[in-house]
C-alpha cells in the first residue's frame, strides 16, 4: 500500500511580526520601523526597544516618512493626543539622523498562508497521464 503522508518536517519559518508605518502604509518587520509612543504619563517618546507602554505608532527609518508626519499631523492622529513642542522636537531631532529614504522594501513571502502559484508543480512522474 502506498504510503501517501508527505508532511513536510524540520522548523516553522520564524515568524516575523509586522507593522504599518502611518504615513506611507507601507508594511515592514516591526523591528525596521521605529515605535513612538504616547506613554502613559503623558509624553510621546521614541521607543526603541518597543517596550514602552503606551499607545504605538510605527514609523520607516527614513526621513521622507517623518517629514510628512509632522506636516499632516499623522502622529497625532495615529496616537490620539497632541504632541508638545518638546516632543516633537526630541522626534525632529531623531528623524535627521535618519537617512532620506529607504530602499523598497524587500517583498518578502508573508507567512504560510500566501501560496506562492508559481508555474507548475514538480509533477512527478509516475502520474497517469490524462488524455482527453
Ligand atoms: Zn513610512
């Protein structure tokens, strides 16, 4: 009898967590972002380990993203509060030691789920041949 499982073994592909910079919708590994962060007393910082608590938004290391945050209000959107001269200039202040822009991202597979329908199958070659 033929033995048909053909599981496929050895270890899950990592699975990279993923976040969405408010202004550009562009999605990236959470850690090629940067987190800011409304914390909960009060200022909005950047965190960089991503541990702070707090609301969250994401950013792209470049500074074509934060340039247009400040000028359409995206992180006081995203965060929901109004960020005082202070911060954003602690926010201004980061953004110039990133680089203009980034490179497209690299179109990574996203998970599992997205077969990739590629041509054709390896089709192996003991199948019966359907004429029709
Ligand atoms: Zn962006």
């Amino acid at each position: 009898m033929a033995n048909q499982t053909r599981r496929v073994k050895g270890p899950r592909p990592k699975h990279v967590p993923m976040r969405t910079c408010v202004v550009c919708r562009t999605t990236r590994p959470k850690r090629e972002l940067v987190r800011i962060v409304r914390t909960l007393t009060g200022p909005v910082v950047i965190d960089l380990r991503g541990k702070q608590n707090g609301r969250g938004a994401y950013l792209c290391r470049q500074q074509v993203c934060w340039t247009a945050a400040f000028k359409r209000r995206a992180l006081e959107h995203a965060l929901q509060t109004a960020v005082s001269p202070e911060d954003r200039a602690q926010l201004e202040a980061f953004a110039r030691t990133l680089p203009p822009t980034l490179p497209a991202p690299a179109t990574a597979p996203v998970g599992d789920d997205t077969v990739v329908a590629a041509t054709a199958p390896p089709a192996s070659s003991n199948q019966a041949p359907s004429a029709r």
